[in-house]
C-alpha cells in the first residue's frame, strides 16, 4: 500500500512504554491482560533471523509462483495491484533505490512460513504464542513509502522488524468512537475511513480529538499491537518484517470462527458488501492474498 510522504494530523503524538527485554509471565501480566501496548527493543536481538534475513536471502529462496502485490492505501482507498514473479519481486527491491515506492508494490500479509517452512525455526514469536491458543504468522516484504492505513486487528499482535524501519500510530479502543469506522470487509480486520495522508477534516473533524501514539521500530525490535487497538504503519526503508496475530480461546470462537464463516459466505458471493479483499484479475474474482 503506497502513499505520499505523511503529513503529520497531531502537533505532539504520545509514546508507549518501552521495555529493552520482558518474561512470558511479566509479558501476560502487564501487557496482554491489560490490552496494553509495548515496544519491546532486545527479544528479538539473538533471532537467527537477524543475521540471515536480507532481500538477497529472500531472493535467493526457490519460490516458483506469481505474487499479489498492494499499491496505494487499499483499506482506504481503491487499491490497485500489480502480479509478479516472487522472485522477480525480491531481486527489484533489493536493487531498487528508496525512490522506487510506487512502481510495483506490497508483498503484505505473505503466509511466510507455509512458503518457505524451514524458516520458522529462525524467528520466536512465542512471547504470545504461547499464550494463546490460535496463531497466524504473516510476513510483510516491501520497499519504503508502503503504507496500511489505520484499521484493528481483532486478535493480539506482534511485529518484529527484521530489516528497515517502519513508523506505527495507534489509538486506543476507548477513541473508536473518534475512528469513523469503514463499511468495507475484510477478514479479521475493520478499517477506518480516515486516509491520514490525504486527510479531509470536513469529512472527518472528529479524528483530531483521538489520542494517537508514534513510535519507530528498527530492526531487532518487536511492537506488541493488543486486540482493538488502531494502527497504521508505514514503512520507512525497505522493510522486512514479521507478524503473528493471535487468539485465545475466546477470541477464536467469538472473533476467528464467526470472521471465517462470514468470509466463505463472502468469497461465494452470498455475502455481498464493499471489501477490500477481492480484486479482479485476468476477469475473474479472486482474494488479493490468495496466491500469497
């Protein structure tokens, strides 16, 4: 998702704590029980992945398939998208220059580890795994100026930053009243109408009374993103980063099942609303991450 260089909507943002290394237990106590947000700057410092991951490593990997790659804001915006050979794809940013954001795209929400399996075994995202009972892993692959616009994930969220560095905003849940939700679908996630890079205050003038939190991951570190919190994140160079949302017992009957039910009966066209997940392609429907 490719935007223009942000305009800032706030004369001063909040920080969120900050901590160099946390315990599993310290980690549910503090964070997860308390839908609390944390940067955390050293979990991931001893990661294998932060000495082998590069987009030469990635390019480099035998992946013979056509990816869906996001241009422009999709959740707020009519996304457009480009189909690429993986590897294509890889080489062109590693050889891209920081000015090459608009010319091919994302490579979001990229089901990394049934891609490539035997590199789950370089990243630890047990710090919440093991908390929960359902995870999905997701990797993200791009080049700098991507952007997700603000939206909620409806499951905890980890994201770890490998290579690059992606600035992230957040509003609590307590200002969604203030988030002018989106009536578009997408699985697992709900959006906000709000473009923050092309921000119409007529439209949306209650957005400025929302408290929004910045911060900055480099890599080697890892953000903790709680169920219902708003965030966008934008990616400040060429970015590799990995996320993994996850459920508890809960969650994954109230929020995943009922989500996976509404998806099917969408993909099947019984569930016909504005989404952003489909696009047409070669004249047929087809989800955007499908092929992903």
């Amino acid at each position: 998702m490719i935007a223009a260089e942000t305009m800032p909507l706030a004369d001063t943002y909040s920080e969120i704590a900050a901590v160099d290394t946390v315990s599993p237990e310290e980690f549910k106590r503090k964070y997860i029980k308390t839908n609390t947000p944390v940067l955390m700057r050293k979990v991931t410092t001893n990661w294998p992945a932060m000495k082998k991951w590069s987009f030469d490593f990635f390019a480099n990997l035998p992946l013979e398939k056509k990816v869906y790659l996001e241009k422009n804001n999709v959740l707020q915006q009519q996304g457009q998208y480009d189909v690429m050979d993986y590897r294509d794809y890889v080489r062109w940013i590693a050889n891209s220059s920081e000015n090459d954001a608009n010319r091919h795209g994302y490579l979001s929400v990229f089901r990394i580890f049934r891609a490539f399996p035997e590199l789950e075994k370089d990243v630890d995202l047990s710090l919440l795994a093991q908390h929960k009972l359902k995870n999905t892993a997701s990797g993200w692959i791009g080049p700098a100026g991507t952007v997700t616009g603000y939206h909620v994930d409806w499951g905890d969220n980890v994201l770890a930053q490998i290579c690059g560095r992606k600035e992230v905003r957040l509003v609590a849940p307590h200002d969604t009243k203030y988030m002018y939700v989106s009536p578009r679908f997408d699985q697992g996630t709900t959006a906000s109408q709000i473009d923050v890079d092309n921000f119409d205050e007529a439209r949306f003038p209650l957005f400025k009374k929302a408290k929004q939190y910045r911060v900055i991951i480099h890599p080697g570190e890892m953000l903790f993103i709680p169920r219902g919190w708003w965030h966008y994140v934008r990616s400040l160079d060429k970015s590799i980063s990995v996320s993994n949302i996850s459920y508890d017992a809960k969650g994954f009957v109230v929020d995943l099942l009922s989500q996976r039910v509404k998806q099917l009966l969408h993909d099947i066209g019984l569930y016909r609303v504005p989404c952003t997940c489909h696009i047409v392609h070669d004249g047929k429907r087809v989800r955007r991450n499908i092929s992903n």
